[in-house]
C-alpha cells in the first residue's frame, strides 16, 4: 500500500513538472517571437524608406525640372507656364566650343591634329619650299651650304614664275640659269701685235660648250644666244627678298 502510494506521487509530480516545463517553454517561445516580428517590422520600415505612423512626410515639390540653356545668359526665379517645350532645350545654334568650355575644366585642351613636321633651313631661311614636280632642282639637304641652299631656292622661286630652265649654277654670289641653247659670256678686249682690238671671251657658262679657237675670237655657233655674263646673273636676295 505504501509503495504503491509513493509510486503514484512520483508519478503525479514527474507530470506536474512536465507540464510546468511545457507551458513556460512556449510561453518563453511566443514571447521571443513577438518581439522579433516587432523588430524585423521596423527594419523592414527602415529600408524601405516607410515611415512610421509617428513620424511625418516632408512635402513633395512637383514643379517640372527644366533643363539648363546654355544660350541664356542670366537666370529667372519664376517659370514661364506657357513656354513650349521646345524652348526649355539648347539652341542648335550653340556652337560646340561654347559647349565644350562649360563642361571641360580650364585646363583640358581639346586635342588636335598634330602639327607637320617641316625640315627647315640651318641658315635662317625658313621652311624649305616644295620642289615643283618635272623641275630640274636638286632635294634640299641640310647638309648643304647656304650658296647652294639660295641658289636652289631662286630656281623653285622662277620654276614657280613659269622659267624652262636645265640647270643652274651659283659663282661669285649671283645664281645662272642655265636655257637650252643660251650661253653667259664675259666679254672682253684685247689688242693685237698691230694695235688693232680684238674681241673675244674671257668667260662663258651656259649649256653649250666653244673651242678655244670660238673663245678667242668671240665667236658662237649658229642659234645660240648670248647673255652677258656681268649684268644678268640674279642676286638670291633681292630675288628672294631675304635681309642680309
């Protein structure tokens, strides 16, 4: 009897305990449950940008954003209701270096085509001229001297002014040009054992060659013109118009 009294109370309180541990863990259970949904809900509040009931809205302006003209030149505090729309965008008239000194900082350049590479005269001359095509006339070199470098540039110069010319030498400063069938001669004159003058050339140059026998009595084969020597060389600086 007595065992059978000790058993049933041990039994009686292992339920009793049972169900104590039972309805705490779930009390304990809805409690946590309740202040989690609570917290989750305010930051679900939070990145959706909601605001609580408590917390108030700040007022929307719905005025219509306009767009910059860049052709105005000053600013208005009020708009025009009855501006077309066409208006409010930038003139095609703008001209893209205005465009591009508003948005590019002072010191951006926009970039360029670079400049050529032009050989120019050791000497002070310049920029070497172009040789006009068919002409006769030696490449400029920077390795040639001045006389000769003057003395090209003088043929460009009359190629240009429609001179047919050979060739062409430099001596004693002054550039010949050498024609077909044209000589320079230096004229000169002697006289003879009987005292009677005679006529011959002490110096010639041209495209067309004498004998010596031609040279002494001043004479040219038939068709060939003569050009005096003395007046008709050309001084590269006056035809240039380069400063000494």
């Amino acid at each position: 009897m007595f065992q059978y009294l000790v058993s049933s109370r041990l039994i009686q309180g292992g339920l009793v305990f049972f169900v104590l541990s039972v309805s705490g863990s779930l009390l304990y259970s809805w409690h946590v449950k309740r202040t989690t949904d609570k917290a989750l809900a305010q930051h679900r509040r939070f990145l959706q940008g909601h605001p609580t009931p408590s917390e108030t809205r700040p007022a929307v302006d719905t005025q219509e954003i306009r767009p910059v003209d860049f052709g105005e030149t000053g600013t208005s505090s009020e708009s025009d209701a009855s501006q077309d729309a066409d208006d409010t965008e930038p003139s095609d008239d703008v001209a893209f270096d205005d465009l591009a000194d508003a948005f590019l900082p002072d010191d951006v350049v926009l970039s360029e085509e670079p400049a050529e590479d032009v050989p120019v005269s050791p000497y002070g001359f310049g920029a070497y001229p172009e040789i006009p095509e068919g002409a006769p006339i030696a490449n400029f070199d920077e390795n040639d001297s001045a006389e000769m470098e003057l003395m090209l540039r003088v043929a460009v110069k009359k190629w240009n002014e429609g001179h047919r010319f050979i060739g062409a030498v430099i001596e004693n400063g002054k550039v010949y040009l050498n024609y077909p069938n044209t000589i320079y001669a230096k004229h000169a004159t002697q006289t003879d054992p009987d005292g009677e003058p005679f006529h011959y050339y002490s110096r010639v140059l041209g495209a067309v060659g004498l004998t010596p026998e031609q040279m002494e009595r001043g004479e040219t084969p038939p068709g060939v013109k003569v050009i005096d020597f003395d007046s008709e060389g050309l001084d590269p600086y006056e035809v240039l118009g380069f400063s000494r």
